[in-house]
C-alpha cells in the first residue's frame, strides 16, 4: 500500500519529480500526508479496508 512507503522513498520522488497521472498524485498527496505529521488522518481508512491485505 502507498501508506506503508518509507518517508525517504517519497523524498526521493519530491527531488526527482513524481510520475504523471493518478499514482503520482498518490504519491505526492502521501508525501505531503507524511512530512506533515497527518498520519493519523489514514487510521480509519486502513481500519476499515485492513481486510484487503490478507486476500
């Protein structure tokens, strides 16, 4: 899942330019959510969906 990514992974595309389309905005809405300290937004998303993982 994009939320599990490492902060630095993220860093590194803010430098280098994140990809075009949906995964990039993705991508940079996360880096955003992470290097602001908003994680805490996501647990009920991740609560509520947390069964996808195991299939």
């Amino acid at each position: 899942f994009i939320t599990d990514l490492p902060v630095t992974y993220l860093e590194w595309f803010q430098r280098k330019g994140f990809p075009s389309g949906i995964l990039g905005q993705q991508l940079s809405t996360m880096f955003e959510i992470k290097t602001n300290g908003l994680e805490d937004i996501l647990d009920p998303i991740k609560k509520k969906y947390q069964w996808n993982r195991l299939q």
